[in-house]
C-alpha cells in the first residue's frame, strides 16, 4: 500500500558535517532514501560547503545535475570531453543557477566568506557519483601505481604518495 | 561556438509578483530560458507564495516533480488517477521534500504565517504545466457549457460564472 | 510458458453500459486486461457514447492517444498548455482520425442521432487516465474548499456544491 | 501555426482496393499522413480484406502492433524468434483483440465468408513494415539466387521462379 | 554480490561447427551468457563462415548491428522496408566494417576462399534473431500452406517441398 | 539519397601510432566517421596497445562498452561509483569478452609480449570519452591547483608539476 510518506523526506535544510579534507557535505534525496522516485528519473541533494571548501572533481554516470546557489558564493565548472577538454566556468552568487552534462568532470568551489549551500537536481533516480580523486587514487583494491604512473606520467612514488592519503 | 553562459540562469532567488488571485508566482528555467538544458531531460522552477497563496491544482504533461521547501510552511498534495482518485496530503516544513509524480493533479498551498519559497526540479527539459481551472473554464476559446456542465454535473449557469473568472 | 490466449483479448465490440450521469462508457485493453502487452508501449479502449453523452474531460498522464470514429458523430477537442489554454477541436465522423497529445486536457463529446462508438490506441501499455471533474471535486479525501474556491474563483458554496455529486 | 487540422485524419473507414495477388489492403495513418503525430510514438492503419485474402507474412521493425477486429473473421498469428520459431494463432470475430510483438513475422487471414476489417495501432509513429515475400524475392536489385536457393535449401530455378513473380 | 566474472565470457576466438546447410556459426555473447550486460542495451557475437558458407538472411527484431570483419572476404547486404525493398550490398575485407539497421532483412555471405570470421555488436542485451527461411517454412507448427503459396505466389507444392526441408 | 557507402567504414584493421606517452590508439568508428549510425545508439572503435602500452583510465559519459580481445593479452578493469570505489579486474586473453559499464572509470593494460589488439563497441551512436588524467590536468584553461591540491591532498607543487606534462 502507497501513503504519502512514500513520497516525502525531511530535513534538507541540514548542514551535514563539512569537517573532512575538502570541506563539503552532499546529502542525497534519491531512490534509496525516498521511494517514491521509482521509475521517475529524477533525484535531489543537497551540497553544504565549509569556507573555502569543494565539491572536488566528479562526474555523475548516469545524470545530468542543474544546480542553484540557496546560500554564499560558488565558483562552478565542468570539463569536455575528449580530445577538446575545455573548462567552462562561472562565478554563482545566491539564486543562479548552472547546469553540468550528464557523465562530465565537475566541481564547484566555495568563493565566499562563509558556508554555502547549494540544491540541486539529477536526471536520475540513482544517478550515482564518483569522486575522481578517490576512485582513481583510492579504490579497493588500489590500481597499479605502474598504470597509473603512466597515466598521469609520472613516478611511481609520486602515485604511491597520493594514493597513501586514500 | 557553445560558452558557459549556455548553462548559466541568474536570479532565481528573486521572488516574483504574487499580486494575483492565487497569489503565488513560478519562475520557469527550463530549455527555453537555459538552452544549456537541451537534450537532458530536466529542468528547474522557483515558486513564491503569498500568505494564504497557493499553487492552484496543475498537472505536468511530460514530467515528474520533486519539490523542496526553502522558506515558510507548505500543504502539498496529489490525486491519483482513474476510478480511486485517492488524495495523498503532507504539510512540510523548511528542508522538506516531496515528489508528485508524471502527469498527476497536483497543488501546493502556504498554510505558514509569511511568504513561503519552494525549489523545484521537473524530469524534462520541457515539462509543460497545465492550471486545470485556467485550462477546463478559460480555454480560448471556451469548452461549450454544455459540456461542462454535464461533466461537472452542475447548471449550465454556474459554468458561466466560473468561465466569466477566466 | 507463454501461449497464444496471452496475447488475445475478446469482446471489444459490445458496448458498454452507458447509463450514467456523462452517457459513456470505456472498454480498456492494457497491460492488465492483456498480459502479452507487458514491456510493449501501446493499448487500446473502446468508448461508447450513447446520445449526447461524452467522454469527459480528462488526461492520460502517460500516453498520447490515437482514436477512430467507429460510428456515429463526434464533437472532439484538447486544450493545450500554459499559458495559452487553446482549444483545439473538430467534428469527426465515421472513418475520421484525431490525435490527443500526451498530457493533455481532451474530451469527446455525441453529437450525432445515435450512439457513437470510437476505437482509440495509447503509447502506453498502462496509460493511467485522470477524469478532471472525479479527480479535483471527488478525490478520497476531499481537496479542501478553501484551495478549490480560490482555485476556480468561487464561493466555497459552488465548490461544496459541486464536491457534493461527486 | 499548429492547428486542429494537423491532428486529423479523415476517411479511414473506406475500404482501399483489395484487387491484388494478396487481396488485401492496407491504409496507413502514421506521421507521413498525420503530422500531429511527430514524437508521440504511435500511429494507426486500417486493413481491409477481400474474401480468401490475407495481410501476407510480414514485420513491423520499430512497432508492436495491436489490431481489433471490425467486420469478419480473421486467422492471425506470429512466429517467435530462433531457434523455436513457434507459431502462435488464433481465429478472431468480430471485436476480438490481438498483439503483434515488435519485428517478429505476422499475418493475418480472412477465413469468414465476406470481407474483413481490422483497425490496427502500432508504437512507433514511423512503424515502418517489410513484406517477407517481396523483401526477399522482390528486392530492387534481387539478391543472388546463390544465397537464397542455400537459404531455402531448394535449386536455385525455384528461387529464380519466386523471384520471377515480384 | 557481483563480481568481475559477472561482467567476462572467454573464448570468442573459437571457430563454431559451420558444418551445417548454410556453413556459417554464430556465438552469442548476451544477457543470457554475460549476466553483466543487464540493463545496458548492448551485445555481441562472432560469426564464422566456412569456405561458400552464409548467414541467411534474417533480422534481429530489436537492435541494429555494426559488424566488423576480422578474417575472409564477406559480401554483406539488407534490404530496405515497403514499398522500396531496396537492396544494399557492399563487399568487405578484413577490417571493414557495416551497419545493418534494425529490423531490417540483412545477410553476409562468405566470398573469400577460406574460413571468414566477423565480430558483430548489436544495440540490446538480448536483441533476438529471426532466420527468414526458418520461421516462414519451419515453423512449429508449420504455417498453412495456403497463406504461403498466396504470399510467395506459387503453388502449394513449391511451398510443401520448401518446408519439408526444415 | 542514403546509399551504401554510407553504411561502411573500411581499414579498422590497421594500427594507429602507438608512439605516444600511453602506448595504445584507439580508431573511432561513431556517427562522425560512419553517418549510417546515426540515431541507432551503438558505435565501435579499435584499440591498438604497443608492448607495456595501456589505455589510460577513462569513462564514456554516455555509454557502455562490451570489449573482445583479438590479439595479446589484456589487463582490464573497472571502478565502481561512490562511496566503495571497488576496483574490479580480469586479465584477458585472446578472444576474452569484458564489459565496462556505462560512466564507470576504466582502463586496459597490455600484459603480454607483443602488441595487442581489442575490438570494442559502445551503446551510444556518440559515446564520448573522457582520459581522467588529461581532463583532469591538461584542460584549456587548467583547473586552479588550488582546487587540485585539496581534492588529491597532495601540496600544489605536485599538481603543478603533473599539469605541466599536460
């Protein structure tokens, strides 16, 4: 039996705990916290940033997100594909709103003087989310520092050291 | 030659003009304000309500909605379809979600002290909305009282004083 | 194990009972009438209209319609969206074809001698419909007067008026 | 300009001419003839059929179809897909429904004692159809008789006879 | 709980028994024998093809397929829908590669003069197959032989020797 | 008028120049080199792997990938979105199937004596790709090592110094 409680969840307005090394916190609304999003194609979160904290460098599989500042100053940007791999960016001040392709390399930088809050939306019920820096650096098991020194042409001990902070 | 500014809408924070009979304004960012939207499958609205303003019962043709409370207090409801037409009701409070799913009758309404701001994002780019009393009593031109009246099951003369609103 | 009879439904020539306040009656072939439409996006009704009846105005929520006069004479017409509300309408005879777009408010209405007797195909195999009258003035629980009043820009006496057919 | 007219289609209930090796025929209402039905994802045909004819072994590569019977009585069936290749059929009267799952190989045959009519939607507005015979044996050029005798597994002057009548 | 097998088949190097009438062999890599294409819209097969051997003409009622050949010379063809029937063919060597558009009858034939091999992706992870021949004149159980004489237009003889070959 | 040349690719056999910092190339075969693709959601693409060359880490934000090895010995893998970043990974020999889904981070390593060879397609006519290294720290213009340095949490020399081999 469908209630409408199936289609309600409480307490976005939350800051969540933005005490971590790059200062930010998302809070999901998705179809794992609230059912009532099956088959619709649609999610939300909510992005809390301490000052001078980042959403760090990710990219969402299967959503595009459109975003809208509630609170402080957001420096926002997404990078092309290959083989242009242009940035775009843009300053946001409260109620400006951005939009980041589904599947492209995102960010967004806390450029104000205090917290800043950010909803946004995602072309998905279960969008996923992967924070390049953790997936590339600090996956389970690690991927080889032989690969990935190649990759990001450098030495092995520079890989090493990175993946050592994961 | 497509630029940032593409995927960039300023100003929804600004609460637009809710001196009218319902009192409640959206503000749209769909693919006709934001062309950065195009293909993707979403969009965004900024509804303002007045003390005691509500947004009247509207259907999306092409989306579903999920909503966010940013300020105030706010009735939401739905109806669903063919032959239950059962109504779900919750009342939210700032930080409160809910979702009203492709194509339903749906309102919300301020039951707060003040005015009361909402968030909304649409699973379409272009999602279309439909007042039902604006779209059944002031179509142009109008739906034939004859009509109305038998659907509605009143006189043909109280079909004329709702029509003469629109 | 799949068999024929899964994908066969009988009797779509026998009218309904159309004694009822709007003089109509609709035969649904979908999913849950005919299993072998599961997965296949399409549907089929059969409405008929006894004299001056009509199929009132209502929306599919999922599905654009497709419909053929069988018999008889009919008035049809769809209203479009905000914020224009144009109605569009014909009159069809025997052999005409009308396309009611997805989302929309639409309506048939007899306006022939006899019965009318229409055939019509949805792009869904479980289109859904939402009769406006049954769903804003008779949902299970009522929408509350004060919204509707305002909504429609009546006295709460019509509005309780016309909630009390339902 | 849009306009009512765009969404109409008049005639449908004209018998086209049967007079033709199958002894049927086929009135198609798809977006070529309907413009109103450009991204809607379903269109209609009209199929008439002379005494003994039949709607001759054929796909449908982007559309499910389902087709009600209108006047007379039809065999109708389907082939599924390797390696079963399982025939399913059923004999229809009058208002009898039946569905066609996409590209799979159907036909329908008149086996009452006049003519037969059959309205039929499908779920693409651009269904496109491949008559089995004429695609194989009629084709502009012909395909080798050299593939097709070791298709059929039959000398290649059967092929060459086949190929002869297209 | 998946796994990285979940998402590997081994072993589409090997050569299938071609030693059958129409000398070719296909292996099918789909949801069926790689659970982890689930959900994705995608497939594979390989394709060998002794010395004259063929894969008959056919359709794949739910995916297009772009085929690319690895070893052997392959004369590749389809034929386009009513009431064109056009046929296109191309030769291919190794390294070439075609498209054959959904549900269209398409056909390779190996015109090299030894073993041919094609790697082929399709757009389903379960797209289906449709040997023509096959489902029209061996069906189980088979189609009247009065349907196919009328359809092919030949006598009932033709058709009775055709499908006693399957 | 479409005719078959637009239907065929041809040389997908040759290597590209593997002389470069990663020591593979891969050959597209998407709606831009083949117009026949167009609007059928599948593509292909050849990659060639010099000795110890690898694919670098890289997503297609809008497709997923089924890859068969056709010479050497491939090292592949996969990692899952956030927060368990699993690394899934199989070594592959020739005629070995994998699958990369849709958005995930991936990348193939050549593990064997010789160059290497995969066939691969993608579940979009217009799949993208995206070499996280590159994206990452070779865009037009660069991301600030400000941001960089927090999201890897190494000091802003070391992004500097992996930015200038970009």
């Amino acid at each position: 039996m469908v209630k409408a409680e199936d289609f309600t969840f409480r307490g976005l307005n939350k800051m969540g705990d933005t005490n971590n090394p790059v200062g930010s916190n998302v809070t999901q609304v998705n179809v794992n916290q609230l059912p009532g999003l099956n088959t619709f194609g649609i999610s939300m979160v909510r992005i809390g940033y301490a000052p001078y904290g980042q959403n760090a460098p990710h990219t969402h599989p299967r959503a595009t997100e459109i975003l809208v500042v509630i609170e402080g100053s957001l420096l926002v940007g997404f990078v092309t594909s290959n083989t242009d791999n242009k940035l775009f960016t843009q300053r946001l001040e409260k109620g400006d709103v951005f939009v980041f392709p589904e599947g492209l390399i995102d960010f967004q930088q806390n450029v104000g003087h205090g917290n800043a809050v950010a909803i946004a939306a995602l072309s998905s019920q279960n969008p996923g989310a992967i924070t390049i820096a953790n997936a590339v650096f600090g996956s389970d098991p690690k991927i080889s520092d032989d690969i990935l020194a190649k990759a990001f042409q450098v030495d092995k001990e520079v890989i090493d050291k990175i993946q050592s902070n994961f």
